[in-house]
C-alpha cells in the first residue's frame, strides 16, 4: 500500500483535480482539531479525530 503524502498545511486550497472546488480539511482547521463553518446562519463544527477521520456536527 503505498502512503500518499501530508498535504501543505498552509495551503487553504488544494490542487483542482476536476471542477468540484477542492479544500484541504487540514488548512480549514487551523488549530489541527476543529473549525466552524457557517451555512445560512447556522453554525456547524468540523473535527478531525486522532484517527484522522472527519466528522461534522451542527
């Protein structure tokens, strides 16, 4: 299996592949735990799990 290299963390935007806009989650949480993001008024919380998963909550 080969590993794919950590992204960039101070890229906010990671390299189109397609014309879906592309986000590495690891610039959009800043402090390497969590972020949030506003979708009309309403907070939500994006994490990123020590078992590098990601999980969104509102």
């Amino acid at each position: 299996m080969t590993m794919m290299p950590r992204p960039n963390p101070h890229l906010s935007r990671a390299e189109p592949t397609d014309a879906v806009p592309t986000y590495d989650a690891r610039a959009l949480v800043a402090d390497g735990v969590q972020a949030r993001i506003i979708l009309d008024g309403q907070p939500y919380v994006l994490r990123i799990t020590r078992a590098d998963k990601l999980i969104l909550t509102k």
